[in-house]
C-alpha cells in the first residue's frame, strides 16, 4: 500500500478529532504522518538533513493550524502541499546547498540480510544507484515520479497535488523516466556498448 | 520489435509493462537476453529507490521538535485562557457594580423656586447685549450682561 492511500486510511477518524481539539488524537495524527512527510521532505529536498528540517516544520505547522484545513481535498494533498511549501521555503535559504552527491552513497540503504549476498551486493548498488539518479532529476521530475512509479498515483492525484494539469504531469512523468532510465542503461557495461 | 525500438520503449513504459503483461514490448524483452538485461536493471533500480525511501526514517530531533511544539501549544492555549478568564471576571465586575441595587446618593435639597425653569425676557435693546431673566420668584432676578465684541 502507498504511503499516500495508507495514510488516508489511518488519519481518518484522527482530524475531526484533533480539528475538536482532542490532544490525544494531534499527538496520535502528528506521529502517524511523521515517516510519510519525511519520505516526501526527502524527495523534495534529496538530502536527508533537509528533509528532517521539513519534517519538523510541517509537523509545527500541522500542529498550529489543523484548523485551517477544512476538508475541501483529501487529507494527504493538504499535507502534502504544506510539505512542499515548507520544502521550498528551506531551498530559499541563503547559503543553504545541496548536499547531494556526497550524501548518495552514505545514505543508500542496506541491502536485505537474508538474501543472497551477490544479491544484496547488487541490491545495494542498484539502491545507491536509485538515489543518485533521483538525486539528479529536477525537483519536479523528482515529486512527480516518485508519486508515479512508486506511490502509486494516478496522473490526476498528481496533478491536485503539485497544481498541475494532469497532461503536464503526465510530460513530467516521461521526462523523469527517460532522464532515469537512459542513466541506468548508459551504466550497463553491455548495453552502452550497444548504445 | 528490434532492440533498438525496444530500448526506446523501455525509457517510457510503466513498470509494470517491464516487468510482465502482454504487451510487445514484453514480448521482446522475453525473447532477447540483452533487452531482458536492461529492463531488469531498470525494475532493480526503481525498486531499490522504494526500498530506500521505504527504508528511510528521520531521527529523533524531530520528535523532541513534535514535544516542543506540543508544549508551546499548550503555553499559548494557557495565556489565551488566562487572558479569557481575566476578561470575564472584569466585565463581570463591573456588571455587578452596575446591576447590584444601590442607595441613591443624596441630592441637596433646592429651592423649589429655583427648580423652576426661568422665564426669560429680554429687558433691554439688543444693541446693549443685556438679558434679565425673571424667574418665578420675584426676589430672584438674573441678569446676564454679554460684552459686545468689536466690529459686530
């Protein structure tokens, strides 16, 4: 299950009552959209220091003006929306920059224990690989294929989200594949050669 | 399908045409090695950045951050209700001071006469600004002398 779909699910009966002011509840909803805003941050800013930085700040914003939110769209959008703009606000930072290309590496994930270990060799690299060539894309191809390819969501969720037509999400979409995709295959030994 | 078409193809296809279905593309990638090659790096990369972004948690400071905003919520909450009640008990007060019955203050006792509203008469020529005013006392007579401001 996505990130998106499943938080809609576990935040439902948790907003009316926050939005009521159950202290309960807000702490419950706050922890609950913790790792998912992170895992949006991380995408939006690709470095993991930034992305906390967001967090941080959407949850304060979250906790200060749930009010605000009134229902219009799906809870997940409005908080997604929050994120990216908290996520811009801190790429306007002066003297803020990205630490991408250094981070790609420290950051891959560890490779799944039980597996095979040239299996987990290759799935650490193919990770490693992931995350640098994300890291590449520009922001928008970023967002637009992350909510594509793995949370799962249609051309029109991505469009409510980033405020756009889902025509230019769908362009967005091809773009960041292609960027992708050429990357990995000029990596391929084999397949360069054909190239 | 040649390879070279396939490759191209492979840069826009969803995911889920890589890596199975019907599709011609799929056709061609299960009969050629190479192409199979290059679409199972792409699956292996795409499903390593999930993995990672599944992966991926912040630290702790932002749930020490979560505290802290959670405590100057309810700092704030408290001065607002502080400030409430502070309003209520004023406009309280000054309610009972309003409402609660009280003793009339005690009004110097005047002439009747004086009470009286004045019958007024003007007992000279205007030109000499000169007003008596009688009032329904005989004993009382005002007169109010006005100065005649210059050029008027």
């Amino acid at each position: 299950m996505s990130d998106t779909r499943g938080l809609e699910e576990a935040v439902a009966d948790l907003v009316p009552r926050a939005q009521r002011g159950d202290a309960e509840a807000l702490d419950a909803l706050l922890r609950t959209c913790r790792d998912t805003v992170y895992r949006w941050a991380l995408v939006q800013t690709g470095d993991s220091e930034d992305a906390e930085d967001v967090t941080q700040e959407v949850l304060i914003r979250v906790h200060g003006s749930l009010a605000k939110y009134q229902g219009r769209s799906k809870f997940t959008t409005w908080l997604y929306r929050v994120t990216r703009n908290e996520a811009t606000s801190l790429g306007r930072g002066v003297g803020r920059r990205l630490r991408l290309a250094a981070a790609a590496t420290r950051e891959a994930p560890a490779a799944d224990e039980a597996a095979d270990p040239l299996d987990r060799i290759h799935a650490a690299r193919a990770a490693a690989l992931a995350v640098e060539l994300l890291r590449g894309l520009p922001r928008r191809q970023r967002e637009v294929l992350h909510l594509a390819d793995i949370e799962g969501c249609t051309a029109e969720e991505i469009s409510a989200r980033l405020g756009m037509s889902p025509v230019t999400a769908r362009v967005h979409l091809l773009h960041a594949r292609r960027a992708l995709r050429a990357q990995i295959l000029s990596k391929l030994p084999g397949l360069a050669e054909e190239a | 399908m040649d390879c070279a078409i396939a490759r191209k193809a492979m840069l826009d296809a969803d995911l889920a045409d890589l890596a199975g279905g019907g599709s011609e593309l799929r056709r061609h990638i299960e009969s050629c090695d190479a192409c199979r090659a290059a679409a199972s790096e792409i699956l292996a990369v795409e499903h390593g950045l999930a993995a990672w972004l599944e992966a991926a948690q912040p630290r702790g400071e932002v749930d020490q951050a979560l505290v802290r905003a959670a405590a100057a919520a309810r700092r704030r909450a408290r001065v607002r209700w502080i400030g409430a009640a502070g309003s209520l008990l004023a406009a309280a007060a000054v309610a009972a001071i309003l409402l609660l019955p009280h003793r009339r203050l005690p009004v110097n006792a005047a002439p009747a006469a004086l009470l009286e509203a004045p019958r007024f008469s003007v007992a000279a020529a205007p030109s000499q600004n000169l007003v008596v005013m009688h009032t329904s006392n005989p004993k009382i007579v005002v007169v109010w002398y006005l100065p005649s401001r210059r050029g008027s």
